[in-house]
C-alpha cells in the first residue's frame, strides 16, 4: 500500500488554509475526455485524506482507471483500501477504491430493499439483471448513483453491514457532455414513479445531488475543446439545479519569458542582435539559420501564450474557484500524484 511522499503532503497542509469545500460529502470529478479526470479524482481523494479524512474514490465506467492509477490489485465491487496517509506515526487518513458496476449494484439493491437475496442472484445468473441493465441505459445510471448515494448516506445510518463509513466520497464520473443527464437520471424516475419506495429513492438520490452536500469540479486543459466543454457543462448543470463547484485546469505550464518579452515576440519585433550576442556568450553557432529559428519558436511560444491568456480569462467569467495543476515531466505515477495532491491542499480545494 502507497505511503509515499508524506513529507510533501505534510509541508502543504501546514500552510493549508480552509478548505474552499467545507461541508461538501460528495465531489464529482467530471471533464472531457482525455483531460485528467481520473488523476485529478486521486489527486483529491489523496488530498483529503491527508487532511484526516476517510474517503471512498469511485468509478463508474468499468475501466479500473482507480486500481492503474494507485498500482493495486484490480477492483473487485467491494471497497478496498488503496491508501493511507499516515501523520505523526498514526494514520491520518486512508482512501478506498470502489468500482461500481450497474449489474452488482442491482443485486445489491434488490438485497437491500426488497430482501430479494437468493431470487437475486438467480435472476443474476439467468441474465435478467444483465437485461434490466442493458435494455435501459437510463436504468444504468440509476443505479450507479444509486450506489454513490448509499455511500455518501451510509455514515448517517446506525449501521450498515459493518461496512467503512466516509466523510466524502470522490467520484471519478462520466465526461462533461454526459454529467448533467447522469446526476439528474433520478428527477425523470421520480416522474414516473408518483409513489411508493422507489420514488422516495429518487426524491432523496436528487435531493443530496442538488444539495450543498455535492459539488461538482471540471477538469479541463487550456485548450479551445475543452474550455468549451466546460462552459457547456456548467451551463447543463446549473439548467439541472445541480452545484457547479470548481474548475481545475491540469497540464497547465508557466512559460519562461516574461510579458514584454512575449509582447515583442508576437509581434515579431524580439531584438535580432540580442539573439546573435547571447548565442555568442554560450558558445553556440549563431548564423541566420539557428537565429531564425529562435525568433520562430519564441513568436510560435508568444502565440500560444496568448490564446492561454485568451482561454484562461473565459474560465475566469464562469465565475467559479478555479485551481491549476502543472503537467508533470514524468507522467501522473502514484508519487506524482501525491505532489498533486499537496498542490491542490495548497491552493484549498482539500
Ligand atoms: N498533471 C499531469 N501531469 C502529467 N500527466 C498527467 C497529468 N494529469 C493527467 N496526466 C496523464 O494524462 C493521461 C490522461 O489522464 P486521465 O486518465 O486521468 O484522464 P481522464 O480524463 O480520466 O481520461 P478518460 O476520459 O479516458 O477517462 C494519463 O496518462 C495521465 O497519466
Ligand atoms: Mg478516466
């Protein structure tokens, strides 16, 4: 079990402020495909166990995305405990993966609700519970967060199979053009069924989803796809009545040159001579060819710069908390994380 980089979470909590999210049990990590929801979900998962908390990180999409990302054995549909975050010699905090898987949370469901346990699974094994899940993609998604609900509400309940209880739940969730339909699948059961036990389901699954209790974060990267899918997303979400909480630009990277050195590179007017003396000063060949293409890179640089500078301001109108995360050299492993982690301790997400 990981149990890396202590140091680092350590030295990031001392200068931790608040929490931007007091209050908040379930964080729903959504994004575009691709931008680092998955890293981003561990990353806070770690975050806040550091902070003292015992945390289940979930995923719904059957990829094992969790057990890659934290080197474990592939999840079963049962909470293992992937981290601890020891302080002081005593654990601080630990975070548990959970694969959730629609065809298990159904036998699970009807085990709970309706004591269904041997019919259960001979209707698992017939295939019918492969059917209800299949037939109706809606019926997926009900029970998914179904399943996320049961584990936000399980540390209200006296007890509940002698099962973990969480402080929060992170949830590794579907992409941004699928997130407001997900977390809002409850409202349209709750239509049709006009009473009985499954519409009090679907009125209490809404109400934690529209609740200060979730927040929803979007990941995405400084890029035109991306910051669109946000916008979008946010705009979704809030038509749906469902907490917008974050925007969290990953892969971000702070370029070297300073503003007026990008001012005169994008406008073409970076001074030739300055190149030609401090390639001589190092050393290095200093014809036309290698200062052209100096002058090229740094106006290709300044052009970029500015589209970010373009695409970072149309996420500041959203009007949410934003935080950034640096693209790490070597890839997001399970060490990196952790320095990722500390970031977002740092900047108050956790
Ligand atoms: N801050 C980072 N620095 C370096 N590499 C990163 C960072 N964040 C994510 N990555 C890498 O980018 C890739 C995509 O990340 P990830 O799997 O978390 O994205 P995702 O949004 O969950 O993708 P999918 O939509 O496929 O589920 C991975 O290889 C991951 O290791
Ligand atoms: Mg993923």
């Amino acid at each position: 079990m990981p149990k890396v980089n202590v140091e680092r979470l350590r030295s990031a909590s001392v200068t931790r402020r608040e929490s931007d999210w007091e209050g908040v049990r379930l964080h729903v990590v959504t994004g575009k495909g691709g931008t680092g929801k998955t890293t981003v979900a561990g990353a806070l998962a770690l975050a806040l166990a550091a902070d003292g908390q015992t945390v289940l990180l979930c995923e719904v999409e059957g990829r094992q995305g969790i057990s890659r990302l934290f080197d474990a054995p592939s999840l079963p549909y049962d909470e293992r405990r992937i981290a601890v975050v020891p302080r002081n010699g005593a654990t601080a905090g630990e975070v548990y993966g959970l694969a959730i898987d629609p065809e298990a949370a159904l036998t699970e469901y009807l085990e709970m609700y309706y004591h269904l346990g041997r019919a259960a699974r001979a209707l698992d094994k017939v295939g019918a519970v492969d059917f209800a899940t299949t037939i109706a993609p809606g019926v997926r998604d009900v029970l998914l967060t179904g399943k996320v609900y049961e584990a936000v509400r399980r540390k209200e309940k006296k007890r509940v199979h002698d099962r973990p209880t969480y402080d929060t739940v992170v949830l590794d969730a579907p992409p941004t053009g699928r997130i407001a339909r997900f977390l809002g699948v409850n409202a349209g059961v709750a239509d049709i069924a006009r009473v009985g036990p499954i519409r009090r389901q679907a009125d209490s699954i809404m109400a934690l989803m529209r609740s200060p209790q979730t927040a929803v974060h979007i990941v995405t990267l400084l890029e035109e796809m991306p910051v669109q899918e946000t916008s979008d997303g946010i705009a979704e979400l809030r038509a749906a009545r469902i907490p917008v909480g974050s925007v969290i630009v990953n892969l971000a990277r702070r370029g070297p040159l300073d503003r007026p050195t990008i001012e005169a590179a994008s406008a073409d007017q970076l001074p030739r001579a300055d190149f030609v003396a401090a390639l001589h000063e190092t050393g290095l060949p200093a014809d036309d060819a290698t200062v052209e293409g100096l002058l090229t890179d740094a106006r290709e640089h300044a052009i970029r710069v500015a589209m970010e500078d373009e695409l970072r301001t149309r996420l500041d109108d959203l009007g949410r908390p934003i935080y950034e995360l640096p693209r790490l050299a070597d890839g997001a492993d399970l060490g990196a994380l952790f320095d990722l982690a500390g970031e977002l301790t740092k900047q108050g997400m956790a």
